[in-house]
C-alpha cells in the first residue's frame, strides 16, 4: 500500500518548526525595526504553521481509517540526517540519525499547538501593547513554539530532549520577561521565578539524561520505533516481565515527566512561573512545555514497566487531589489556575498509570491520558487568556477578592470562561467531559479488576480532586463575576479587552467546547468514538476489544498491560463485564462530583449561604497548612537548597583552607627549609670553611713567627736540627 | 620516525608555530612609543596562523586517514647515541586544539586593548605564548613537547605577574611553580623512558607501549610503567585541572587580565587533556587501564565538587574558574570510561570548554571594565542597561551550561553516555553522581545571572554603556562557534573520529 504521507507532506511537517524558528531570527535582528515592532511576522508565521498543522491532521484523519499502516516507522518516507557524524560508514549505533515521527499522537499534539499557540500570539498583539520589550517578546515565544512543535516531531528520545530543553530556556526567559522592566512591581519575584523554573525543570531533566543513558546501554538506540521494538523483544526474552533495571531506568524517565509536568514534589515552580505575562502562563500551562512531560509518557508507554506504572498512578492522584485542595484557598486569579493545571497534569498522569492495571478496556487509561492532555490544553489557554482579558480590563489587579460583578462589563470574556470553567468541570457536552470520564472509568476498571490499594487510592483522590475542581473553578467564576463589585474603583474602569484578544479567547472557548467531541455533528453526546481515539487506539466498547495505533507491531497486553490479557483469558464475560461496570460507574461519579463541586460553589460564593470564613475558621490549622501550600516550598528552601548551600560553603571552605591549604603548606615549609638550609649553609657549612680557613691562619700566624729573615736565627735552627738528627741516631 | 604512519608531509605547521615567533622579534624591534605599530604587528602575527590553521582544517587535512599528516621531521640534537628529532604533525585530535589556539590568540589582541600598563612587552610575551601552546599541540617527538611546555610556561609567568591584579605575585609564583612541579615529574618519567627504550619519538613510544614493551624495573614494589604513569598523569592532571591539583587555577584567573584569562581556560587548560591522550594514555596503556577506575573517581569529583565550590563564591571571575574544574571533570571521566563515545565526547568537550569558558571570561571582563570590581552581590539590573550585552552574556552562560543546541551539551551527553556504556559497570554509579553536578551547574549560573542581570537596577551601573563593537568582535566568533557545534557537531567529530578509534584501538589491544 502506498504510504498515505507524500513528500509534499513531509516538506509541510519540515516547515512547521522552521517558520517559527526563521521568525524568530528575524524578529530578534529586525524587530525593533520592522512596522508594529515586528508583532505580525511571528503571528503570521503562526496562522501558517496552524494552516499546516490542521491540514496534516486531516490527512492524518483520513488516513487512520484505513488501519495502523499510517503509524509505522516512518524514517523511509521522511526527511534524515546524521547528527553526530556525517560519514556514511559510520556505525550507526554510534550515529544519531535524526527523522520525523509523524503518528496519531504527533498529529494530534502538533494541530493543538499550532492552534493554541497562534491564538496565544494574536491574543498577545492586544494584552502585551506598550511592554518595554514587546519585540524581544514576540521573538521569545515563537521560540518557545518551535521547540515544542520540534519536541512532538522527533523520533527519537535524543532529540526530544533537545527540543525539552530548549522549552526549559524558553520557559526561562518568557517567565523572567518582567524581571528586566523597572516598571514591574514584581520584578525581583519574576527574576527568582524563572531560576526557579529552569532548576526544578532540570532536576527532573537530569533524570530523564540519565534514564536515557541506561535505556542506550542496552538497546544502543534513542529511536523510538527501535527502543518499543526491543523493550517488546527483552520482556519477551525475560518471560514476560521487565527485567530489573527497566524499572529503574524507567523511574528516571519518569523524574523527566514529574519535573516538566509539574508532578508532586517537582511541581513548585509553576505556580511561580505565573510571574511571566499572562500569554506565556497560557502556553506553559496548555499546549506546551507541561504538555511535554506528559507527551513522553506516551512515546515512552512501552518502556514502563507495571511497577513503574504503579508509581505513576500514585504520583499523579496524589498531585490531582494535592493541588485541588490548595487551589480552593488561592485568591489570585491566575493562582487558582496554576494549581488547577497541576491537578489536571496529576489526572493525566495518573490515568497512564492506571493503563497498566485497567482489565476491562485495553489501554482505556492512556487513551484517555493523552487526550485530557488535548482537552485540556484548549480549555486551560483559554481560561489563562481569560483571566489575562480580566486583569487587562482591571488594570493589571489580580487579586480576585477586589473583583465581582464583572459579567456586565467584560460578557464576552465571561462567556469564554464559562465554557472553559464547564469543560474543565467534566460537564457532559464540553470537551473535558469526554477525557476525564474516561480517567475515571479506567480507576474504575482497576478498582474493580484488582484487589490492592492503588486503584481504589487512584479513585478516591481523583474523584474527590475532580469535585474540588469544579468547586474552585465555580469559586473563581462567582467571585470574578457574580456579585457585587468589591472594590468600586477597580469596577468603574473594567472594560472589555480589544478586537485581537476577544477573537481569540472565543475561538479558544469554541474548541473548549467541541475540541473534545463534535457531538453536534453526529448525535453521539456520550463519546463513543472520539477523534482522538481514533487516531490512536480503535476501541470496541461492546466487546472491550482494542486495536493500538501507538507503537505498530507491538502487543501491549504481553508487556505492561498484561494483567488486562490474564484476566480477559481467565473470564472473559467477567472482562467485558467490568468494562460496562466501569463505564457506567464512571458517569456516575463524574456527574455526582460535578454536582457537588457545583453546588458547593454556588453555596459558599453564590447565594451565599455558608460563610467561607466560619468553615476557614472551624479548619483551623489544617486550613492553613493549605492555604500555605502545604509549606512544600518552605521545605525545599529548608532542606534542599539550605542543604546545597551549606555544601557549598563546606566544599568552599575545604578548598580554601585544606586542598589549598595544603599547597600552601608546601610551600610554606620548602620556604622555611630553605631558610634553614641558608641558616646552615651561612652557619655550619660555611662556618666549617670559615673554621678551616681560621685554623690555617692560626696556624699560619703561629708558623709565621718563625719566618723572621735574620739568617743567624736560620743557622741556629739548621744546627738545632742537625744535633736533633745525630741524637737520634746514636741512640737508636 | 616511522614513516608508515606519515600520510603527508608539509612544513605549513611549522609556520603556524614560529609564525608568533617572528612577530615577537619584529615587536622587539619597534620603537616602544609606536603602540599603534606593535599592536598591528600583533594582530597579523596571530591572524596569518589563524588563516593558514583554516586553510590546513578545511584544505590539507584529510579527514578519515589514519596516523599523523602534515609532517615535517628533522635531526634536531644529535649527540653521540642522543638524538633528538624536530617532528611536528598533527591528526584529528591535535588539529582542532590548533586551530583553537590560533582563533584564541587573535581574539585576544584585541581584547587585551583595555589591559592597565599595557606595553609592548606584552604582545611580545603574548606572541611567545602562541608559539609555546601551539608548539605543544602539533609536536611528535617528546622532547620537543617537553621545551614546547617550558616555552608557554615563562611568558605566562610574566603576563600574569606584571599585568595581573592586585595580588599577581603571589599568583604568578603560585602557577609557575605548581606546573614547574609537573614539569619536573614529566621530565623524570621521560628521561627513565629514554633510558629504557632509547627514543623520544611519540608514535614510536606508543607503539612500544602497546606492545607491552617497556622494560624498566619496578621500583617499591610498582611497575615501570605504573610509576611513569602517574608521573605523566599528574604533570597534566595539574594542567586539566583536576581535583586535588587545581588550586593554582582560581587565583590565577582571578589576577590574570581578561585576555589572560581567556587564553588560560581556552587552550591552556587543554593541554592537560591532550597531553593525557598524546603523551601518557597511549604511552603506557596497561598502567591505565588498571588505573582508569580512579581517574574516573578523580573526574566525577572534579565534576561535582567544582561546581559546589563555584557555587559558593562571591567573585564572578572565580565563580567561572571553578566551572572550569567542574567542566574539564567530563573530559577526565570520558577519556577514563575508554568507550567511542566516551572518548569522543571528552575530546569534543576540550574544544567546546575552550570556547564557552574562554567566552564567559570575556563576558566577565567587559562588567570589570565598567565596574572595577567582580563582587556578585554587588550588581543587579544590568539588563535593563546593557541589554544587547545581557543577551550576549546569557547565550555564552547557557553555552557552558551545556544547553541542547549550544555546543557544550553535545559533549556532555555523549561523555556521560560513553560513560555509562563502560566495560567498568562501577562507571554507572559515576553518571549518576556527575548528574548532580548537571543540575548544580545550572544552580551556580542562573543564580549569578540573576544576581547581576535581573532585578531592581543598582544605582551603580546604571550609567554602564552597552558592550562595544570591539568586545563584541571577540566575543562573536566564540559564540558562533558555540552554536554551530551544538548544531552541527559533525564540523569536529568527523574529523577527530578516526583518531579516537586509533587512540582506542591503541589503549584496548583486544579491540
């Protein structure tokens, strides 16, 4: 069969990182220059990128249809190079050969980003209008577009990581953007800010770099094709089960996932990171960089082992309900956001894990990890836009107790952040609906598959998580909005936002809404079939028979979905039973969680039935300790960076005074023997000359006295000496 | 010499060496008060290497052949049975470190315009150090590299101690005798390899050691060649440097000018380096083998331990000398994990460390000039009036961060990665624990970034003028350099690989 990608395709896929990245160049030399400072070029560039992007996707689309022929390895067809050397004959073990992976997931991650991130840019032309480097700004997050369209391109974990970097420097200057403006209130907080970013992000990096080297060890390749074919191959070889140290390096894979995805306790840089303008909060927090993290997780699904699994379950619940909680007590607007993007970055973290243990519907947990991350990425940009169009309209106030009764006056940014605010709820009809349905259903499915702890802990944190979301959302949109207006000056000057910020929060709202299912197409509300799935996973909800689109020629259900195959083998009904149970189970919870949520909300901040500071107040020290954050940061500054620092002023103290210490020593004491050698050569060597020299003058001087020249004194010591002579002869 | 292993020959290297050389004599001869004069003598003294070194990287050189080209060899000392050969060539692993050196040099005649008493016996001694560093990289016969290296050795020594900081005595005194100390031991080890096998020539040595051939006595209870091992290792361990002889190196920096500086990090550094893989690895490669495990210990805390000390200083210019110790940590740790990559990735970092070092210490040099002091607590907002210099000094600062894209994470990743793929599985717990210094590098230089770039603006520089078009000019092609290699890393690999696979084939006789 014909490969359904032409090279026109893959001429389209090489531009989509190349025009961000060519905008970037030019609008760091020019932008200053150019008409408008240069703020349409890398918008432009976007609208074509998103043009592409959309386009492919359709091509990817219809492609799927026809089978999982699209999705294999595509090095043929697309676009190489050799990185490392450019010798022809060289090993290419040793090589990196650089391609384009271009599957389901990659279609899907590649039209959200281009999406987003031109709707980030056309927002930005409206909310960043007279910034001090409003140039450098455009420049800056074009960047930061390339490096994630470049992430979701690579085939392989070498580039991936590059292009993961890079986000991280990206994510450095976009969140330091205010750190250089003198006007900024906060700029001290935006210069600690986007250090903190780049180093919490590179703790997990590290890991990652590390779990890379383990995995290159033994499979002597970072592309991805060859890394799924050969874990399939070593778990085969080792019965079935992953050898030891694929857990391990697993693990550290992971640690990459927890630092850019913002998992627990990697996650206290994102709150901070709302320092940057409110554009880059809604990139970071949607389309790119924590999207990365759960990105790897899908390209590297096949290399985790189901004890990695677990940890990955565990690991994302407990942020999911961690960060819920904390975001109920947050006042800042963008605060409530930031920790919500940390508990839906848990959801999806946690709903791959639960792939692992989920019996009834193969891999449902994945599926339905990934597309939360799609869903969310609408939803999530828009409401960070949203909230960016409130504070516009509120000059530049954050604090969400100052504000109220805005619906009149700002309605078209209040209708997008109610979409957005109902989609991220999980309300039936909006796209969030349709992903976090399905976390649910697949912590169900583990619940009812298993015995063990992990899946009813997975259900119970992601269920109550998911009641608080829509409870601090509401919060948000009650106190913003609803009620009087708490601070009337704030108030009298709100107004909507411009033309370019208000086309794109309601384009956004638009996919908050049918990003996740176009129900209104096709009848199907409940989310049968979405496109997501199929793009990477065809599902048979009658039967729970699954086909994957994901990693081509691999059975899953051999390696870390096993338990899903033994069970089916063992009872198949009872499978099939648990996957209806489970589905149905799941709505449930969904709606009753919603309800709640909402009517909490509508309690406490509506009609104001409940006083939120009597509850506050009945808490206590618990409250507080949330409102606190849990003192997490407290913790690190206490025990990691004071411990760092304290090494640092030990080691400092080392070198200073021992190793250096000890050359001085040296040198210290070759000087002092050196004067003791002078001392001795100036004292006894040369005194022993000098005594030598003194005797032969005493004896000299003694001699001498006998040289008088007077010859009669001569002639007497002549006689002395021949009567001695003649003595001693005739005596002897 | 063996001619088996000359592919070409040529006497281009031998220009390239006393080129500098000639230079300094035509500066002697210049009246002192013609500064303009002298100065242009410097700039085409270190511009005609630089020109024919290209030439020689993208022309003469022939990429993928094995042995030493571009040969010149000639009877030097002959003295009864002593007989010393001039013999200069060069192979991939010398020929990038040769052309560095030249672009160094040019880069620093301009960037020593700002030097304080600046006088025409500083070119002239800058002109000598040229001829001495590049003399040490292109050598094939060890006694020529032996008085290549105490050649480099007496104009350091002066231009540290007459145009240096306050305390440039003590530093000068303390670099001299330190590397003299080294000096020694190398010349003891060489004259006890003499005597045994009766040649100075390098490729001849090497082949000897390979064969296993050295066949000196032990002595308390070591090898021959265990003792001349460590000799050699440690008279360019205190080159590299590496812990625990590194201390020479933060003061030396600190009271050399900023030209200094850069020529010192850039390509003095690197002759530890070379040195270990021209003139000691290959030379007794038993002794290494048996000993690799400890160099990598020695790296892996020269990687981690320098980076805790750079965080804790206060001095930018130290704070850069540590990073130093912790970067120069992987080409120690590469070189002793004896994989491809390994191997490759250290040499790689050599000239990627000279170019991103010999950057940052530009970069500190063009605050000092404006502020007169290095103090890191005593800056803050410079950004917000020097923000070309802002964007200059972050690309150079992220480039010895190892950034992806930038030329220093290619070399890192492929050390550690080499590194990990060791025969040696105690070299796994290695990368781990260098991971750290990973994580710690980028602690250090954010937080001096922060310190001196972002924030509130000390009212004390807000009257800094923007870097200059005549710091930019020395500072450009670094960075050019930094980007292109980050990118395309091949522009170096492909030339050095078959020279690594030599160097490997020639320390693992069963490969």
């Amino acid at each position: 069969m014909d490969h359904p990608l032409t090279s026109l395709d893959w001429n389209l896929l090489l531009a989509v990182p190349a025009i961000p990245l060519a905008a970037y160049v030019l609008q760091i030399f020019l932008g200053k220059r150019l008409p408008g400072k240069g703020d349409w070029l890398p918008t432009a560039g976007m609208f074509v990128v998103m043009c592409i992007t959309v386009r492919m996707l359709f091509v990817a689309l219809g492609a799927a249809g026809h089978g999982p022929f699209f999705h294999e390895s595509v090095r043929e067809g697309g676009p190489v190079f050799g990185w490392f050397y450019q010798a022809a004959e060289k090993d290419p073990s040793l090589n990196l050969v650089a391609g384009i992976l271009y599957d389901g997931l990659g279609a899907a991650m590649l039209a959200v980003v281009g999406v987003v991130s031109f709707f980030v840019h056309l927002f930005s032309i409206g909310y960043m209008k007279g910034d001090r480097r409003y140039h450098i700004f455009f420049a800056n997050i074009s960047l930061f577009t390339f490096a994630m369209l470049g992430l979701v391109l690579s085939d392989n974990l070498l580039f991936l990581f590059i292009f993961w970097e890079l986000m991280g420097l990206m994510s450095y200057l976009l969140i330091g953007h205010f750190s250089h403006d003198p006007d900024s209130p906060r700029i001290n907080q935006a210069a600690a800010a986007c250090k903190k970013a780049f180093l919490t992000t590179r703790v997990g990096d590290t890991c990652l770099l590390f779990g890379m080297a383990m995995f290159y060890y033994h499979f002597q390749t970072f592309q991805f094709s060859e890394m799924w074919r050969l874990a399939a191959e070593e778990v085969a070889r080792n019965g079935g089960d992953y050898p030891t140290w694929m857990t391990v390096a697993g693990l550290f894979v992971f640690g990459g996932t927890m630092g850019k995805s913002a998992q627990f306790p990697l996650h206290i840089w994102l709150p901070d990171a709302m320092e940057g303008p409110t554009p880059v909060s809604a990139m970071i927090h949607a389309a790119t960089m924590v999207a990365a993290g759960v990105f790897l997780l899908g390209r590297t699904f096949p290399l985790l082992s189901p004890e990695v699994l677990q940890v990955v379950t565990v690991v994302g619940s407990v942020t999911a309900l961690f960060a819920a909680t904390i975001g109920c007590t947050v006042n800042d607007i963008k605060g409530v956001l930031a920790y919500s993007t940390i508990s839906q970055l848990g959801f999806m973290v946690a709903a791959i894990g639960t792939a692992g243990g989920a019996v009834g519907t193969v891999g449902i947990g994945l599926v339905a990890g990934l597309f939360h991350m799609v869903t969310h990425a609408f939803f999530k940009a828009c409401l960070f836009l949203s909230a960016g169009s409130v504070i516009h309209g509120c000059h530049h106030e954050q604090d969400m107790r100052k504000m109220g009764g805005l619906r009149k006056k700002m309605p078209l940014t209040f209708t997008a952040m109610l979409i957005c605010t109902l989609a991220i709820a999980g309300t039936p009809l909006f796209s969030g609906f349709y992903s976090k349905d399905k976390i649910i259903a697949s912590a169900w499915e583990v619940v009812l598959g298993h015995g063990g702890w992990i899946g009813p802990f997975a259900l119970v944190c992601l269920a109550l998580a998911a009641m608080l979301t829509t409870f601090y959302m509401f919060r948000l949109i009650f106190m913003t909005f609803f009620g009087k207006p708490k601070d009337q000056h704030i108030h009298d000057h709100a107004h909507e936002s411009p033309a370019p910020m208000v086309v794109s929060l309601l384009a956004l709202a638009s996919l908050g809404l049918f990003g996740g299912k176009m129900w209104a197409m096709d009848g199907d509300v409940l989310g049968e079939h979405t496109w997501f799935e199929s793009l990477v996973w065809h599902v048979d909800h009658e039967t729970g028979e699954t086909e994957q689109f994901l990693y081509p020629g691999l059975d899953l259900t051999k390696m870390n979905i096993a338990s899903a195959a033994e069970a089916r083998i063992h009872d198949p009904e009872h499978t099939a039973h648990i996957g209806h149970e489970a589905h149905t189970r799941a709505l449930i919870v969904s709606l009753g969680v919603l309800l709640l949520g909402l009517l909490g909300a509508v309690m406490f901040y509506l009609v104001r039935k409940i006083d939120p500071a009597r509850v506050t107040a009945k808490l206590g020290p618990v409250y507080t300790t949330i409102a606190n954050k849990y003192y997490i940061d407290e913790m690190v500054d206490g025990s990691v960076i004071r411990g760092t620092m304290v090494l640092s002023r030990t080691q400092t103290w080392i070198d200073e005074n021992i190793v250096d210490g000890l050359v001085i020593l040296i040198g210290r004491t070759n000087k002092a023997f050196g004067f003791v050698c002078a001392w001795i050569d100036k004292n006894i060597v040369d005194g022993f000359v000098n005594l030598v020299a003194g005797v032969t003058q005493v004896c000299s001087s003694v001699v001498r006295m006998l040289q008088t020249g007077r010859i009669q004194q001569y002639v007497s010591f002549a006689v002395a000496g021949g009567i001695l002579l003649a003595a001693f002869h005739i005596l002897s | 010499m063996d001619s088996l292993l000359t592919l070409s020959e040529s006497t281009i290297l031998t220009w390239i060496t006393f080129i500098p050389l000639i230079g300094m004599v035509a500066i002697l001869c210049v009246p002192r008060q013609n500064m303009s004069l002298v100065k242009g003598i410097a700039g085409l003294a270190t511009f005609i290497p630089l020109v024919l070194a290209t030439m020689v990287y993208f022309g003469d050189f022939q990429i993928g052949a094995n042995g030493y080209q571009l040969v010149q060899s000639t009877p030097w000392i002959t003295a009864g049975k002593f007989q010393v050969n001039y013999t200069v060539g060069i192979d991939g692993l010398s020929l990038p470190l040769v052309w560095l050196t030249t672009l160094l040099m040019f880069i620093a005649v301009p960037a020593s315009e700002t030097v304080p008493r600046l006088s025409k016996a500083y070119y002239a001694l800058l002109l000598m150090l040229g001829c001495g560093i590049t003399g040490v990289f292109v050598s094939l016969d060890y006694f020529l590299f032996y008085v290549f290296w105490e050649v480099m050795l007496l104009p350091m020594y002066f231009l540290i101690g007459i145009w240096g900081g306050p305390k440039r005595e003590y530093a000068a005194i303390k670099f001299f005798l330190y590397t003299l100390a080294g000096s020694v031991l190398m010349l003891i080890a060489l004259i006890a390899m003499y005597l045994d096998q009766g040649t100075f020539s390098i490729p001849e040595m090497m082949a000897i050691g390979k064969a296993g051939a050295w066949t000196g006595p032990d002595l308390l209870g070591m090898s021959f060649t265990t003792w001349a091992f460590w000799f050699l290792f440690i008279a360019f361990a205190i080159k590299i440097p590496c812990f625990p002889f590194h201390t020479w190196l933060p003061d030396a920096h600190v009271q050399a000018p900023t030209p200094i500086s850069v020529i010192l990090a850039g390509i003095l550094l690197k002759l530890g380096g070379y040195g270990l893989i021209r003139g000691c690895f290959p030379i007794v490669p038993d002794a290494f083998r048996e000993n690799a495990y400890i160099l990598g210990v020695l790296g892996v805390i020269s990687i981690v331990y320098g980076a805790y000390v750079a965080l804790g200083q206060t001095d930018f210019k130290r704070m850069v000398a540590y990073s130093s110790v912790s970067h120069m940590g992987f080409v120690l740790l590469g070189m002793a994990a004896l994989t491809e990559w390994g191997m490759n990735g250290a040499a790689l970092q050599m000239f990627n460390h000279g170019t991103s070092s010999a950057a940052c210490f530009l970069i500190v040099g063009v605050i000092y000039d404006r502020a007169h002091h290095r103090d890191l607590n005593a800056f803050g907002g410079v950004a917000q009036v020097m923000p070309r210099y802002w964007a200059l000094a972050t690309f150079g600062f992220f480039a010895s961060l190892g950034l992806p894209g930038l030329a220093g994470f290619v070399s890192e990743a492929m050390t550690l990665v080499g590194a990990f793929q060791s025969d040696d599985s105690r070299f796994q717990i290695l990368v781990l624990i260098s991971c750290l210094g990973v994580v710690l590098t980028g602690a250090y230089i954010l937080w001096a970034l922060q310190r001196v770039f972002l924030g509130p603006l000390n009212e004390k520089c807000k009257d800094f003028p923007d870097i200059n078009g005549r710091e930019i000019f020395s500072l450009a092609p670094l960075l050019f350099l930094c980007l292109v290699l980050g990118i395309f890393p091949f522009y170096l690999l492909d030339w050095m690989d078959t020279s690594v696979v030599e160097l490997m084939s020639l320390l693992n006789p069963g490969s």
